[in-house]
C-alpha cells in the first residue's frame, strides 16, 4: 500500500517551486519580511523606553513562561488531532505523538520557506503518506484542515470584532480591515469549497494552463469529498482549530501576565486575533513587522504599558515562532533520512 501510495502521490513535491526559483523566493521573502520587522520595531523603540523594556523582559515570571510554552505545546496537538480525524474517518489509525511530529515539521517548513503554507502542507503530505497513508486521503485532510481553519479564522476574527465594537474602539481604520479581511476569507473559502465539490475540475482552463495549477489540479481530483463534507469531521476539526486560536491568545494573556501586567483574556485575545487579521491583510510575509505592530498598538490601546506590550509581544512571538523551528528543522532531517 506504501509504494502505491507513494506513486498516487508522485509529482506532488513538484508544486513546489523549482529549487532557484525557491531560493530566490525565501530570499527575497525573508529579506523584506526582515526590513519591515526592523522598520516596526524602530518604530515601536521610539515611543517605549529601551531600558524599561529590558527591565521588563529581565523581570518575567518562569511560571507564567512556562504556561505559555503548555499552551503553545497544546496548539501542537489540536494539529495533529484534525488530521488525525480524517485519517480515522478514513479507516486508518496512526498514533497522535506521530502527528504531532509532523505539526512541527509543518510549522518550521511554513516559516523557513514562506510560501503561503504550501511547503508546510506538502511536508505533511508527504509525511502521511510514508506513514501508510494512501495520497488521496493526505490531499483530503489537508484541504479539511484549510476549510476548518479559515471558518474557525472567520469565526474568532467575527467575534473580535464585535467586541471591539462594543467598547466604541472600533475606528474607521479597524472597520475597514475587517471588510478586506471577511473579503478575502470567504473569496480563499469559496474557492476551496469549489474546487473540493468539482475535485478541482471549477479551476478556469487558462489557469490551467500554467504547471504548477495543473499539478494541484491533478493533485485536487483525488480528494475524498464525502469524508471532506462530513459534518462529523467538519464539527471537530472546526473546534480543534478554534482551541487553536483560543490557546494562541492565551499564550499572549501568560506572556502579558508574566510581566506583572494585570488584563484579563479579553484584551490579550482582542491583541491576538486583530494583529493576526493585519497580518492576514498585509502582504508582507510571515506577518513579521505588521503582527507585532498590530499586537503592541492593540494591547496598548486597551491598556497595557507601551513596554510591557511590546515584551509581551516578543515573548509571544519567540515562542510561536521560532520555539519550533530548531525541533522542526531536526525532525525533518530525520524524516528526510529516512526516506529510500
């Protein structure tokens, strides 16, 4: 069953860029990601005292440290649990600590070569399928896990909104980001509600045309679109990526706690999903630069110290970040090394 499903999966590696245009691609990428998040943070050091940020980030509680990384372990597992409830409707069992392994290869994939979550995706692709797990259910769980994540997006970014709104913080500036927010989410879920229901068959034929959207075409025909409709498998994996976002926004609510700031979750789940949407919204990669500016102007605005916000920010961040790409990198060498 490995080798056919490997062979069903054959040509799949190559949605991806060729290797000059990939390397050019993350350089370019990260260089710009880079100069933003500089520009932001140049930004930010102006108005917040550098030695009061120091003093502040010296002064972090281990304890509420080490919830956060707990919470940030737990997004690890709702993770793998969505593709673990399609690989189980699909009448395959693989254990829940193997899939955790490939959530933070995909983790350090998407953030070491951004490619708007297609390196992360094939990675884990390529990961089910090794683990005997034929390519159309790997497709299958992929394409579940982008429409539950963008309902569970659309869901939490709704709320957060509306509670916005309802302390009167909600400026011209945030309504407009919402409309290009909810625009863009439902455009990216009508499409992949379209292209599961035709199996990719509603993709024009002039963007067909191109390689790389005749591999995902091709790649696309073999989705399961009886498990991929089952409300069954939609509800949990639905929750599981809302316990996502809810454990992200803790991760910052332990982040602003251990600094001694006094908020509640609200404010620190307000920070989370509006900076999340500005990043979604920005073009720059990664989110890096827009997500903590977004995040300090957010909690700021709801009452934290300029300087606590900003280390709270960049603890937040270390965490989400880059705590899984030494982990990500080493467990993708080994899943590299042992392939035939």
């Amino acid at each position: 069953m490995l080798a056919k499903a490997k062979g069903h999966l054959a040509g799949s590696d190559d949605l991806l860029l060729k290797p000059e245009q990939s390397s050019a691609r993350v350089i370019i990428g990260w260089f710009a990601g880079a100069l933003i998040f500089a520009s932001v943070m140049g930004l930010l050091l102006h108005f917040a005292d550098i030695a009061e940020l120091l003093a502040v980030l010296k002064a972090a509680s281990p304890l509420w440290i080490a919830a956060a990384v707990s919470c940030q372990l737990g997004t690890y597992a709702c993770a793998a649990a969505v593709w673990q409830m399609v690989t189980r409707r699909a009448g395959f069992q693989l254990r829940l600590a193997e899939l955790l392994k490939l959530a933070v290869m995909e983790l350090f994939a998407n953030q070491a070569i951004p490619t708007g979550g297609l390196s992360g995706s094939l990675l884990v692709a390529r990961g089910l399928v090794r683990r005997r797990i034929p390519s159309s259910i790997a497709i299958t769980a992929l394409l579940v896990a982008a429409l539950s994540y963008y309902a569970a997006y659309l869901l939490m970014a709704g709320l957060a909104f509306a509670l916005l709104w309802s302390t009167g913080d909600l400026s011209d500036t945030w309504e407009w980001l919402s409309i290009m927010f909810a625009a863009i989410v439902i455009l990216i879920t009508v499409c992949l509600v379209a292209v599961t229901v035709t199996k990719g068959r509603w993709i024009p034929r002039s963007v067909l045309r191109t390689p790389l959207m005749a591999r995902l075409a091709k790649a696309l025909a073999q989705v399961r679109t009886d498990i991929a409709s089952d409300p069954k498998v939609l509800g949990p994996t639905i929750f599981f990526q809302l316990a996502i976002f809810v454990l992200d926004a803790t991760t910052l609510w332990f982040s602003v706690r251990s600094l001694g700031a006094s908020i509640g979750p609200t404010p620190a789940f307000l920070a989370f999903v509006l900076a999340s949407v500005v990043a979604t919204v920005s073009p720059i990669p990664l989110g890096l630069g827009s997500f903590e500016g977004g995040c300090v102007a957010v909690l700021h605005l709801l009452g934290v110290g300029i300087e606590v916000a900003l280390a709270a920010t960049l603890i937040f961040r270390g965490m989400s970040f880059w705590m899984p790409m030494f982990p990500g990198m080493w467990l993708t060498h080994r899943e590299a090394q042992a392939d035939p």
